[in-house]
C-alpha cells in the first residue's frame, strides 16, 4: 500500500513539474492605445484627399485626425477583427472591419470617390533591412487621374534607378506586387512622374535615410478635371 501511495504521489508531482506558464498574453490590446509591437498588428492611417482632416478610431477607440500628408504613427491593433471608423465635418463617412494579422504591420489610406469614402490597406514590410539599404515602394491615390497611365523613375544621382511603368489609381489592389517594397541603396533621389510626351511631377534631392521604408504616394486636387489632374500631381514621400 506504501508502495502505491509513494508512486500516485510522484506520478503528481511530475504532472505539476511539466505545466509551463505562458505570461504572454499577445491579444489584450484594445487597439488605438499603447506603442507599437511587433507581437500584435501595428497599423497607420493617411487620408489622401485634400478636403481636410478626418477623425479615425480604431475599435472604437479615438486615434486623432490625420490630414493630406499627415498620417498618423503606427498604433496597435488587435490579433483578427479591427473596426475602423472614419468621421468628416462631424458625420460618420465610413465604418469598416478588416483582418489583421499577428506581427505584421499595415498602412490604411482613406480616399474619395465622388461623394463615397473609402478605405484602401496596404501590407508594410519594413523589417530587416539591411544597413546601407531602403525599401521603397510607389503607391497611386489620383482620384481625378484614374484614366491616366502614368510612368514613375527613382533615381540617385551616380546611384539606383528604378522605373515603375503603367501606374494607375488603386493599382496595387489588381496587382499586389506594387504593394510591395524594393531595396535600393541609401542615398538622395529624384522622383520624377511622366508619361511618352511630358514630365509631369517631380520631387529632387529627397534624402532616404539606410534601415529605412519609403512609400512615394501620388494624389491629386480633389476639385481638379481630368485634365488638370495629369499636371497636378503631387509625389509626396512618406517614411514608415
């Protein structure tokens, strides 16, 4: 009977040895608070129209405004389903819920068409990159311009160059790898936007700094025809 005993207990105790505790609790985030992470989803927010600020919450939690070429910074989400909810002159204009994935990092751009907003995310891979590199990547928001195929060059004076070709709104949604970054050499470049008979848009000496993610993203005047739209469009650089 000893013999029984004194093995039921070892037998226990081996049981309780084996329990690991787990403190990581990679989902308790409410989203909208707190730094960013690389456990759960981080997520910015740009507004590319130019009819002024929009107030953005995410999962009901106020993030601020952001305005044409003031996002937001990265803020946390939560691991699966996100709300986010935008709201223009003091009216609600879009509510949408989207997948977010465990230490991934995304950009979400609101935009205009005619009187609907609507929200296009974007995947950010802007981990490891390696010293004396940038990842860079050319984003089109031309609300008035989505007719217009336009050509877009980075080039670094005695550097990279890189051409992207055929580029037109919202494209990165029929073509993801236009939401993709490419590593390019650190250094000051040019950006310039053409098309076969004209330069249309340049930004120069635009200086991207080694270890860093770039997003050139083009928009034009929301009041603007199409024709004006092709000699109005802005390059604006954002770094992640």
């Amino acid at each position: 009977m000893r013999k029984t005993l004194l093995l039921i207990s070892s037998f226990i105790f081996l049981i309780a040895c084996s329990k690991v505790v787990d403190d990581t609790n990679t989902n308790s985030n409410t989203g909208g608070t707190g730094s960013n992470s690389t456990i759960v989803p981080n997520i910015k927010f740009f507004n590319v129209m130019d009819y002024g600020a929009v107030s953005v919450k995410l999962n009901n939690v106020t993030i601020g405004s952001t305005s044409l070429y003031n996002p937001t910074t990265y803020r946390v989400g939560v691991i699966g389903s996100n709300n986010i909810s935008i709201t223009f002159n003091n009216n609600q204009v879009l509510n949408q819920t989207v997948d977010l994935l465990a230490e991934k990092y995304y950009s979400c751009f609101f935009y205009r068409v005619g009187f609907d907003w609507k929200m296009s995310l974007v995947s950010d891979d802007i981990t490891n990159i390696a010293t004396g590199k940038i990842k860079v990547r050319v984003l089109d928001f031309r609300t008035q311009g989505y007719f217009d195929y336009v050509k877009v060059r980075l080039i670094s004076p005695g550097g990279d160059q890189f051409d992207y070709a055929n580029r037109n709104f919202l494209d990165h949604h029929t073509y993801d790898s236009y939401a993709r970054f490419t590593t390019l050499n650190t250094g000051k470049y040019n950006v310039t936007v053409f098309n076969d008979t004209a330069n249309l848009a340049s930004k120069r000496d635009y200086t991207m700094a080694s270890g860093s993610a770039y997003s050139v993203i083009m928009t034009t005047p929301a009041d603007n025809t199409r024709s004006q739209a092709l000699f109005n469009i802005t390059p604006d650089i954002q770094k992640h």
